[in-house]
C-alpha cells in the first residue's frame, strides 16, 4: 500500500484511487483496510484542495467509506474482562489492548458502527452519493438511526 502513486494530477489522482480499490478488496487485516482507509482520506483531502475536482472526491469518499467498512468486518472482537468484580466491576466494558488512543478506539467504534449496516441500506447509500453531482458519502448520514 506504501507505493501507491503520489497524487499531482487528476490522472494520477484515479490512478491512485484504482490501486486503492483493488487492495481494499484483497485485505485480510484490519490494519491493511485502515491503510486504504487513510489514502482515501488523503486522496479526499486532495480533491478539496484542488476545488474543481469534485466528481474525484465523491469517488474518495465512497472509498473511505467503503474501506470503514471493511475495517469493521475485519475488527477484532470485542474482548470482555477477564476477571470482573462482583457487583463494582467494570462488567461489559470491552478491553482494546491494540488500539490504546481515544482516537483508535473511537475509529474502531465507528468503523464496527458502518459494518453493521444491513448491506441493502449500505449500498443504497453509497449508489446514490455514486451519482454525477451528489456530496461524497458520510459517515453520519449511514448511522442515523432511522437508516439502521
């Protein structure tokens, strides 16, 4: 995933985003779908960069979203506590012994959220923000509860 193609131009921009596309499909880790996750979060950053590269950030963002996705069905499970006290314990709270930052976590919670979209409402989502014209695909409109 390292050697993915710097970005200067929109050639390279969909050359990139093709790579990308198809290492997302052949992950096997969690790691490597939030390697994919983050260059489509760069590539996304680039188009906003460059503002007349919209249709390229909407094509971005359906693969940062996808890769999110893929990150959840990948996760590790939740692991419960190994000993918890009765009664005072923190019984239920996962433990994450990987992923150590509030900000991992919370990636990891969201990402474990989007998973868990029936892949009917997923993929209804991500055909319409495919559309010419369409904003690129959020986060936070697939989890709206109404959507779940």
């Amino acid at each position: 995933m390292s050697a993915l193609i710097k970005v200067q131009d929109a050639a390279s921009f969909l050359a990139s985003l093709d790579q990308a596309k198809s290492f997302l499909a052949a992950c096997s880790s969690y790691d490597d779908a939030k390697q994919v996750r983050d260059k489509a979060h760069a590539l996304l950053a680039w188009t906003r960069a460059h503002g007349d590269a919209r249709d390229l950030g909407r094509h971005a963002g359906a693969l940062e979203v996808r890769a999110l996705r893929r990150m959840g069905e990948l996760a590790p499970p939740k692991l419960e506590p190994e000993d918890p006290r009765p009664g005072g314990g923190r019984v239920g709270s996962s433990v994450e012994p990987t992923y150590r930052t509030p900000a991992q976590k919370r990636l990891l919670h969201v990402a474990r959220a989007v998973a868990a979209i029936s892949t009917k409402v997923f993929e209804a989502e991500m055909a319409r923000a495919e559309k010419p014209g369409a904003r690129p695909p959020a986060v936070k409109a697939l989890l709206r509860d109404d959507r779940v």
